[in-house]
C-alpha cells in the first residue's frame, strides 16, 4: 500500500513538472524568421552584406530549383504515362472515348477560366504588390534566389 502512494505521489510531481505551453502563443512569439533574419522586418541589405545575401538566394533558390526539377519530372511521367495508357486502352477497345463531347466540355471550360481571369481579386492584387515590393527592396537577395534557382533546375 505504502508503495503504491509512493508511486502516485511520483506520477503526480511528474505531471507538475511539466509546463503546459499553448502553441498558438508560442508560435506568434517565436517565428522562426526573427531568429533568422532578425525582428526587424526591413531589407536585408540594411542586416547582412552582400555576400551573405548572395550566398542565402543562391543556396535557397538552388534547393528550390532542383525539388522544382525533379517534381516536375514525376509529375511530366505521371501526366504522360496516364495519357499513353488512355490511348492503349482506346486503341485496344477497352475504352471508348466521344472526342467530340471532350472537346466540348474543354472549350467550355476554356471559356469559364476566361471569364474568372478577367475578375481577379483583390487578394491576388495584394499578393503581388506586396511580393513586388519584398523584392525591390532585397535585389540581392531575390538575384540570388534566381540564379540559385536557375542552377538548380539545371543539375
């Protein structure tokens, strides 16, 4: 018996050594960006030198370059794969397609994608404002970043 209170009485101090963090709170507080790039939210330029923003683009957009790559790659097989076995199966006679219907129903949806291009909306205007804005004011960085990029999907 004395055993068995002695090993709530464990569990218990165990339990009260623990801190209960709320995620939400610690997230906001602590972004991964400001240990990198500092709290200050303006230009790189004004944080590292020119080098170092080179260097940071150049590794960055070369990781980005090359998952670019060869998820480009599966997917090009994928999308290929799937169309040379549709036109096996049309041509065996497994599958019978009515490409006047097809065609049909791609300029309809050619005409609905139109129609929702003309009305952006203002989320997409914003995006790009404020992307264009992230770049003039880190050139280096974004020139990097590109190159880098570039590089990449050429390895």
């Amino acid at each position: 018996m004395a055993a068995q209170q002695q090993h709530t009485e464990a569990q218990e101090d165990e339990d009260e050594a623990y801190e209960i963090v709320d995620l939400t709170t610690y997230a906001r507080s602590h972004q991964w960006w400001s240990t990198v790039f500092g709290n200050n939210s303006g230009p790189l330029a004004e944080k590292y030198s020119v080098s170092t923003q080179i260097m940071m683009g150049g590794v960055s957009g070369w990781c980005a370059g090359y998952l670019f790559q060869r998820v480009g790659k599966i997917a090009a097989t994928a999308v290929g794969g799937g169309f040379l076995l549709l036109q096996i199966a049309n041509h065996s006679g497994y599958v019978q397609v009515d490409w006047k219907k097809v065609e049909k129903d791609v300029n309809k949806a050619k005409r609905h994608l139109k129609k929702k291009a003309n009305k952006s909306t203002p989320e997409i205007n914003t995006f790009i404002e404020e992307a264009t804005e992230f770049l003039k004011k880190n050139v280096v960085l974004s020139s990097g970043f590109i190159g880098g990029f570039l590089l990449g999907l050429a390895s």
